[in-house]
C-alpha cells in the first residue's frame, strides 16, 4: 500500500472521529445529551446546588442510558412550563422529560414519546383551610398556577369565576400560599405532593385529593424525528417491563404518601 492511500485511510478516520465527536452521528447514537427538566419540583425534578434528584431526573437517565448516553455525559437544563417548545425547536435540549403533558396543541410543535406517566390536576392548599373541598369551591378565590402550563388553561376555560394569579415557576406559587397572597395552587397532583412533602412545609400545606383532569406525561422531542422517538419509546416500555419505573415511583413520590392513580404504568403511544 503506498504512503498516500494510507495517508487517505487515516485522514478519513481522523474525520469520522471528529464527526462522532461533534455529534454528527445518528441522533440515537448520542455520545452526550441535553435534557430538559425542571429544577424546582421536589420528588420530581430538583436541582439542590447542582445535585439533581427526582423521578423525572431517574426516568432521563434511564432513558439517556438506552440510548447509549452514560449518566455523566448528560447535561441537565431548566426548562419552565412556557419555554418547554422553545427549548426543544432551537435545539437547546434533545429531549424534555419535565412533568410534560402530551396535547393536541403540543403535538403541533414537538413530538412526544410516552406517555410514560399519567397524574390529574388536583389543589395545594394550606393545611388549616377548610373551606376549599374541590374546584367547585374556588369561586371568589384566588388561584396560582405557572403561565404556560395545561393546568392554567384548564381552571381558565372551567372555572371562570377564580380569580387566576399566574407566576414562572410553582415555587413561587407555593411561596405565595404560605404568605397567604393565594388561596391555593393547582397543577399535576404528582408535583402538589412533593411540595406538601417538603420539610419545610409539612404541616403547613395539604393536596385536597379530588383530580379533576388526566395528564399524560410525555418526552419531548424534536418535530418529526421518529428514530429518536422509537428509541425513547422503546426505553419506556423496557423501564417499565423491568421494574425501574416502579423503583423510581417507590423512590420520590413514596415518601410523600403518593399513590400512582388509574392507568398507571401506563402503555406508551406509537410514534407519529
């Protein structure tokens, strides 16, 4: 073999390699992967100091882990309720696994693998409060919930008589409660169980448990990239075959006293 085409041999390698390096590979082949969660929901997706810890966070690495990603190859971004799309069409993130619910509306600008979870929106209130039973009572209260979130729509669209006080993130809302600025906060019962859960608020704060909706928690994914949604389906299907999605539901929302509701685990939808 002569020196030029062995020269050519290890210029093609040394291109493939840094091709591999920069992600230009398949989009299920992915040496790194930017994952969306959220950072201010306890038992779900919390970042304590750059420790992150929640269900969701074990249900990305898991699926990172199927995807041939290992656990210190991914990067964890804050993805709030209204910038969830954005992040995911300017390619901020590859994937979003941040208590997503999959909607019509959604589907239009993302796709989703999943579900791989199923809640219902139910109410935080404070733990003294007797006069919130249900969304029926909340006529002439003051309700908080985050902008962007399926769960403000809904209380918009059903209960026109709240008064609906909208912030960034659900902590704020739960700041809000405990000041007495709100009367109470709504949104997936999985997230309101956390928070009641928390040391600082035990005691303090209650879910009234009565779910008046069904959300269907899905993995946010880039319009249209089937390969990689039937890969992440595939990982779904197999963490719940295995017993890791119950050890993850054991794990962060047992200790909150929370059981999984109807149609959980539930059977991911295919890919379209």
């Amino acid at each position: 073999m002569s020196f030029k085409k062995i020269g050519a041999i290890v210029a093609a390698a040394a291109l493939a390699l840094s091709l591999s390096a920069c992600g230009g590979g398949s989009s299920t082949n992915l040496q790194a992967l930017k994952i969306g969660i959220k950072f201010d929901q306890p038992g779900l997706g919390l970042n304590e100091g750059g420790k992150f810890t929640g269900f969701d966070v074990d249900v990305a690495t898991y699926i990172a882990g199927k995807l041939g990603t290992t656990a210190e190859k991914i990067t964890f971004i804050q993805a709030p309720s209204a910038q969830r799309e954005t992040l995911i069409d300017t390619g901020q993130v590859d994937l979003v696994v941040a208590t997503y619910s999959i909607t019509d509306a959604r589907k239009e600008k993302v796709s989703f693998a999943g579900p791989y979870f199923i809640a219902g929106q139910d109410l935080l209130i404070r733990a003294d409060d007797t006069s919130i039973t249900g969304p029926d009572a909340l006529a002439g209260k003051t309700l908080c919930s985050v902008t962007g979130s399926t769960s403000a729509q809904k209380v918009k669209e059903k209960y026109p008589d709240v008064q609906l006080r909208e912030f960034g993130t659900y902590s704020e809302c739960v700041g809000a409660l405990l000041a007495k600025g709100v009367d109470a906060l709504t949104t997936d019962d999985t997230i309101l169980a956390g928070y009641a859960a928390q040391a600082a608020n035990v005691g303090k704060l209650k879910v009234v448990g009565q779910p008046f909706s069904t959300e269907n928690y899905g993995v946010g994914l880039k319009k249209g990239n089937l390969e990689l949604c039937n890969k992440v389906t595939d990982a779904i299907k197999a963490m719940i075959s295995d017993g890791s999605w119950q050890k993850f539901v054991d794990a962060n929302l047992g200790p909150a006293g929370y059981k999984p509701g109807e149609g959980n685990p539930p059977t991911p939808a295919a890919c379209s």
